[in-house]
C-alpha cells in the first residue's frame, strides 16, 4: 500500500498553526457582536438577530459551493493553498471592519460586512480543514494531524478567553475587547498563514472531477458511513451547543459559583490539550470509533453526575471539568479524522477525491448543530420560567439549569453511542480501502506514462 509518508513535527506545528487564530476569530461572534451591536451601537436587539441569522443561511450556502469548487482547483501551487492564500486577507479585513464599526452604523453596515466575514471564514477553513485530510493516508497519522490542529484551536480559544483578563481593566467595555481580538487576528493571520504555504505540502489530486455539484451532492447522501455518521456528529453539535449556551448560567447559578466561569473554562481546555496525545495512542490501538464512544460515555456518566454536585463545591466542579476535559479531547480530535476515512470510501468507490465537500457539509452539520442546541436550550429555559436577571435563585431555577446542562445533552448523546458502536469503517476496513486507491492511482500513471510514450509514434505513423 502506498502511503504518504510521515510528516515531522515541524510539518505539524506549520499546518496546526492557522486553527490558532481561525479559533479566535470564531468566537467574537459567539460571545460578543450580537450583544455589543444591539447595547453598545445601539441597533434594534431583533433585527441584530435577524441579520446573524441571514449571514448564518448564507454560510450554510456558501460552505458547499467552496468545498466544491476547492476539489475542483488545480493549479501548480496546489489545489487548497490558494483558497487559504485568498481568503486570509479577506478575513482580515472583514474581521476589522466588523469588529470596529464607526459610530453611527447602521444594519447595512452589520450586514455587509459579516457575510463578507462568514464568507472569508469559509474560504479559508473548509479548503485548511481539507488539505489536513489528505496530509496523509495513514489511518494513525491523520488522528495526530488533527490533534495537532485541534490543539491549535484550543490554543486559540484559551487565548481569547484570557486576552482581555490579562490585558483590559475588569469593567473595559466590549468594543475595547473586539478592538483587541481584531488586532490579534490582524496580526497572527500572516503569521501563520506563511509557514503553511512555504511549508507544508498541498497534495494535487488523482483526477480533476467531472461531476457537478449536484451530483457530488447525491453522492454524499448516497454514501451509507457518510450519512451514519453525519447523524452522529449532529447528536454531538447539538449537545454541545446545549452546554455552551447555558454554561455560564449553570456555573453561576445552577452550581452556585459565580465568577467561576473562565477558571473553570481554562481549567477545561487544557484538560483536553493535555490528554490529546493518549486520545491518539488509544485511537491508533483500538480505533477512532471505539475511543469517541468510549469519550462519550465518559461525557454521559459525568453529565448524569452533574446532578449530584454539590452546591458551591469548587473542588468538585474542578474535579469535574477534568472529566470533561478528557471526554471532550476525544469530540474535538477523531471526527475530521473519521471523516478522512469516509473519503477514502467514496473515492475508492468513484474515484473522485472530494474531501473539500465532505468538509464541507461536516462544517455544515456543525453550524447547524451547534445553533439548534441554542434554540433547544433557550426554549426550554423559557419554558420551565427561568429568569437570568432575577436577583434571587430557588431550588427549581437550580434544576431547571441542571437538567437543561446535563439532562438534554445526555439524552442526545445515546443515540451517537449505540451508532458508533458498529461503525463500518474500521482500521482494517481503511487500509484495503487505501489499497485499492493505490492500485488505481498507480493504473492511471501506467497508462499515462504508456500514452505519452505512443503519442509521438501515432504522430508519425498519422497520413497526411
């Protein structure tokens, strides 16, 4: 079999390097814009929502129309890295002029200038998360490629987190704090970006395809492993988009330790940057499906747990996001990985390399996923009476937060368990996949190579 061969650590650290500020740039949409355009700018607070919401349509739009259009580039310099090379300045335009209106702004203003964001975003992640997948071929390599990556990412969500405790006053306002997450992206995008390029190698493909988008698109939903697994992340997405949205409250009021949040989120993250390395060794030993099901069974018996801490108890909740933080090194590391393997099915079924759309509509599956946890999670709030501006908090607040943390998101999980636990894509199952890859790859060059040497003979033997 032939497989790409490895890839130094500084081949890792090059390619992991982007996710940094892709991460950062992330999460200013998260946490900040909405609120500080609707407060601080002063725009209506539901035409704010409005006009994310479009953007966000607009991305679920835009992110398989640029997978697409990546597997279909071929130039000499390779088929991702000018995407990447394109998008970045865009992103760094974007992300200033979005994050630092001038006063005065109105909604064309927000509008115009966060699809161009999401737009540049796309750009730049969905061809980088592609080129990750075809780093190697290995079924091992590709789990500490993106444990690299996702590393980088963790990194870059740390640093967003902690940037504004360690450099502004407590009470600074948001538009100080995106002043300083752009200036951050600003600078560590050409930073990062020129590593990669001048690094890390941007694979061409076997064959340029000749399938348009829609067909490439009833590919993907006929392909058995994608969609099983797309069922699984989705479960997942939406669970953690559930955490996500009611973690400050349940920090604060549903385990009594206000002021905890961004220690504990600290605490969380590099729980999970440390234990990467032991998600990739068990991963290579025992599979990448076997070790996200174990990871999310891990996550359930802690969220089942959840319920029993103790209030106030900083010790415990401590204790508690250790757990997390190893289950959840296994969420962020082995999807894309999977993911590799499930292109290897398609391509060695058609032939056809599509990684990009497969990210794609992974990407897609994600964005999606994480916004319905929102939705699931704040309905629920509204709907059992819950007040986050109440002054004073009751037993029922306390388990209302507690089941919406830890009981939704458990019962979205078990679905994604028993799914994983006979995924068809095993180690054995990717290796003959790669075999038979190969073997084409190398009947396509033998008959090139064959073609190019009766070409002039033909030329000559040709009457006139």
């Amino acid at each position: 079999m032939n497989i790409k061969p490895r890839h130094p650590v500084n081949t890792l650290v090059a390619y992991s390097a982007l996710a940094l500020p892709l991460a950062i740039a992330e999460l200013p949409i998260i946490l900040y814009l909405p609120a500080f355009y609707a407060k601080e700018v002063g725009l209506s607070i539901g035409l704010v929502g409005l006009v994310f919401l479009l953007a966000r349509l607009w991305d679920g739009i835009s992110d398989p129309l640029i997978g697409w259009f990546s597997d279909r580039s071929s130039t000499r310099f390779g088929r991702r890295k000018p995407w990447v090379l394109a998008g970045a300045p865009l992103l760094m335009v974007a992300a200033w002029f979005l994050c630092n209106p001038p006063d005065e702004v109105g909604l064309i203003y927000l509008a115009v200038w966060a699809a161009l964001f999401y737009t540049a975003q796309t750009i730049v992640k969905v061809p980088y998360w592609s080129w990750g997948a075809e780093l190697s071929s290995d079924y091992a390599e590709r789990n500490k490629v993106v444990a690299f990556r996702e590393g980088g990412s963790m990194i870059g969500n740390l640093a967003v987190a902690s940037a504004p405790l360690l450099l502004l006053p407590n009470d600074a306002p948001v538009r100080d704090v995106l002043f300083l997450i752009s200036i951050i992206i600003i600078v560590l995008i050409p930073l990062t970006v020129t590593p990669l390029v001048a690094i890390v190698t941007d694979q061409p493909c076997i064959k340029k395809s000749t399938l348009n988008l829609f067909y490439s698109l009833k590919g993907l939903a006929n392909n058995g492993p994608l969609v099983r697994f797309l069922i699984i992340f989705a479960c997942m997405q939406v669970s953690v988009g559930v955490i996500n949205s009611v973690a400050l409250f349940l920090i604060d009021d549903g385990l009594g330790l206000p002021n905890a949040f961004f220690s504990l989120f600290f605490i969380q993250y590099v729980t999970a940057i440390v234990a990467a390395p032991l998600v990739v060794r068990l991963a290579n030993q025992f599979g990448k499906h076997i070790v996200l099901m174990g990871g999310l069974i891990v996550l359930l018996i802690a969220y089942l747990g959840g319920f029993m801490l103790p209030m106030g108890s900083y010790p415990l909740v401590v204790f508690f996001m250790f757990i997390l933080g190893m289950a959840f090194s296994c969420l962020y590391i082995l999807p894309t990985s999977i993911l590799a393997d499930i292109v290897d099915y398609d391509t060695a079924a058609t032939g056809e390399e599509q990684a990009g759309i497969y990210i794609a509509v992974l990407n897609l599956v994600m964005k999606l996923g994480l916004a319905l946890g929102v939705g699931i999670a704040y309905g629920f709030l509204d709907l059992a009476g819950y007040d986050p501006s109440a002054e004073v908090r009751g037993v029922d607040d306390v388990m209302t937060l507690r089941v919406a943390g830890y009981g939704i998101t458990s019962v979205l999980l078990i679905p994604a368990i028993i799914l994983l636990r006979k995924f068809p894509i095993t180690k054995k199952v990717q290796q003959q996949l790669r075999k038979k890859i190969d073997a084409r790859s190398a009947d396509r060059k033998s008959s090139l190579t064959l073609q190019r040497r009766i070409s002039p003979l033909a030329a000559v033997a040709t009457p006139k």
